[in-house]
C-alpha cells in the first residue's frame, strides 16, 4: 500500500517540517535544498521499518514526490531523491551478487564432494541432471578462461535471501548502515563541489583575459577567486537587474578585495562590451535533461550577445544540478516573481493601470552554451547525456 501525502507527514514529522519551509521559501537555491533533502533523506531511512527492497524504493519515492510537488522549481531536491534511489538499487544488487557468489562456492565444495561417485551406477546422471532433476533455476557464470568457453549451470539464489527483513544482508552487512553512509558520502560531495570546481580554473582561464560573469554565483566566484591566485585577469560583473543587482555588486566588491580588476556594468552594456569579452562565465540554477539550463533572468541576453560575437560560454555548475527534466513545458520552469523590484508600489496609479511581469528564471537553450565545467570534470552539453545515464535510473525520471 502506497503511502499519502498526510501519511507521509504523520510518520516523518522531519518531511514535514522540510514540505513548510519549501512552500514558505525559508530554504531555497540549490545547495541548501540539496543539503537538507539530503539529511532528511538519512532520517528517512533510518526510520523506516521494509521487508522487501521495492517497499524502501515506494517509500522513498513517495517522500520524494511530496518534497518535489512543494517546491517544483528547487530541481535539486528531485535530483538528490533520484541519487538515493539509484543508490538503493546498486546496494541491492551488490547484496545478490554476494549471495550469488556464496551459493557458487558452495555449489563448487558439493561439487568435489560427489565427484568420486559420479562413476557409479546408482549415480549414473550428470551433475547438470542433478540440477534438472531438482528442478531450480538455473543462472549461467562465465568464465573469463579462453580454456572453458561454456557456462557452468549453477542455481539461482533463493527466494529467502532476496528478502531482506530486518535489513540484514549477507556477511554481516547491515543494508541500513550502508544506506546512510551512502547518503553521507553524498552530503560529503556536497560540501567539497566548489573546492572540485574552482582548482580547474587553471585550465581555462588565462592571464590578461576580460572575463563576463552576471549576477551573484558562489561556485563562480570561487572559481575566478582562486584562479587570480596565479593569474592576473579583469572581471566585468552584470549586475542583472532587477532580482541579482544587490547580490551582483556585493560579488564585485568580493572580487575586488581579492585583488581582481572588477567592473559592475548595467544590463543594457552587455552587448557593447562583448566584443572585447574573451569568455563568458555564468552559474546555474538547473541543467535540464538536453542540456539546457535555468538560470537567473537576464542571462539569456548575455548568452545571445556571446553567440553573435563568437564568444565562448562556460558553465560552473555541481552534478547535484543535472536533472533529467526536459522543458517541455517552459511557463511551468520560469518562475514568476514579485514586481516590487522593478516599481515601487507607491506609485499606485500605475500599478493599477498595468500589468507588471518580473520573471525570476530564465532558460539557456544547449546550443548557447559551449562548455560545462563541473565537480567531475569539463563537459560539452552533447555529453551530459551520459553523465546523467551513470548518475540516476529511468525509472526515477517522474518522481
């Protein structure tokens, strides 16, 4: 039996207190939201009582689906549900390849045991017949020997191990602990991202550049701050009005107490001063399934005026971001937001009279973006595709 939303809430009061602060969007952007769906996660686990490995996985994805049906547009909470997930299922797997291999060797002891009566009348069938004969499936192990080119019949391992009651596993294993240090070396690769990102600047940013940047990215930032360690580079900031302008200029007088050359321009100078640009550098709030991103309103002009001056576009951005969400439904993706930043709401008269859009996100199509510089490594968008395939399930896609 499924569990409900109102169950969920009842039986984990840490999913409800996490579903509040989402909706009221006391927790919001993606690391924090990837942090806390993360050590929600563990309690989750560690809380919950399953018999069967697809009861932990319905639970599981139950939990997620009410955290992601919260706060649709925090992609990262989704993102970490589908990493937990995939991570059940190779645990799961390891546990019957481990019960596998015990039930081969003991096959193989039997096996030199009864090998001197093979020759005997009343022990006339070979062992394969033997295998028939007691009717259990059987599963083939190949050698790697070029000398033995057959499979050996072996059975399969029974059902009762496949159970996995009180959480134990073959060899001692307890599968609850294992869970949660996963999810733990998961919070872990969390707290490390920028220090993963920021120490391949060496490789792409070079002494005397003009480097772009829009808003206020902490993985950005990182990334130019520790590359003007041993590089001397100019760092022009757009201050993305009207929802990143505050956190653009505090950026830039971050960046210039670090002894970077930092100019704050207006929006509507980013297309004059591509041409003396050398790269283009944003963050991101999402990469979406085709490599598209969402992203903070504004960077959509910075990424065309690039695309038109031949400038190359670079992404910092943590896996924990990679969904593999398509935008199908881009109204859906795109975040509306409160006008108060654009108008004052003194000037009622105005209000009244108009009809004020301040969207929050906006959306990157892939063929703008050049390069994906994450905690893994540098990436073009065609390759997400396969970073994605290691890293979540298809079953996961809709939570």
């Amino acid at each position: 039996m499924k569990m409900t939303a109102k169950d969920i809430e009842h039986t984990y009061p840490a999913v409800s207190n996490l579903i509040a602060r989402l909706k009221s969007r006391k927790v919001h952007k993606p690391f924090p939201v990837a942090v806390e769906t993360a050590l929600v996660m563990r309690q989750v686990i560690s809380q919950t009582r399953w018999s069967t490995v697809d009861q932990l996985l319905d639970t599981i994805r139950a939990v997620g689906s009410s955290l992601v049906k919260a706060q649709p547009s925090e992609f990262s909470c989704g993102n970490i549900i589908r990493r937990i997930l995939r991570m059940i299922r190779e645990e799961y797997q390891d546990l019957l390849n481990s019960v596998e291999e015990e039930t081969v060797n003991k096959g193989k002891g039997k096996d030199s045991s009864t090998t001197s009566s093979v020759s005997s009348p009343s022990s006339g069938l070979s062992s394969n017949d033997h295998l028939a004969e007691r009717n259990e499936p059987i599963s083939f192990q190949m050698y790697s020997s070029m000398l033995n080119l057959l499979g050996r019949p072996v059975p399969e391992a029974s059902s009762q191990h496949k159970n996995l009651g009180d959480s134990r596993v073959t060899g001692g294993m307890d599968m609850r602990a294992v869970l949660i240090a996963g999810i733990q070396e998961i919070i872990d690769e969390l707290d490390k991202i920028n220090t993963d990102i920021e120490v391949q600047s060496m490789d792409h940013l070079h002494s005397n550049e003009i480097i772009l940047t829009q808003g206020c990215s902490k993985t950005v930032e990182a990334f130019l701050r520790f590359a003007a360690k041993k590089r001397k580079f100019s760092v022009v900031v757009a201050e993305g009005f009207p929802n990143m302008q505050d956190g653009a200029h505090a950026m830039a007088k971050r960046l210039a107490n670090a002894g970077i050359d930092t100019t704050v321009i207006s929006d509507a100078a980013i297309f004059a001063i591509m041409s003396r640009v050398n790269k283009v550098i944003l963050g991101t709030h999402a990469i979406l399934g085709n490599g598209g991103l969402v992203t903070y309103s504004g960077a959509h002009l910075v990424a065309q005026a690039a695309r038109h001056h031949a400038t190359p576009v670079v992404v910092c951005s943590g896996i924990y971001k990679l969904s593999p969400v398509y935008p199908y439904d881009l109204e859906s993706i795109i975040q509306l937001t409160s006008p108060g930043n654009i108008i004052s709401f003194k000037n009622g008269d105005l209000i009244n009279e108009a009809e004020l859009l301040n969207p929050y996100y906006d959306y990157i199509p892939p063929d703008l973006v050049d390069l994906f510089i994450t905690n893994l490594g540098g990436y073009p968008p065609s390759y997400l595709y396969r970073i994605m395939n290691d890293t979540y399930d298809a079953n996961d896609t809709i939570l």
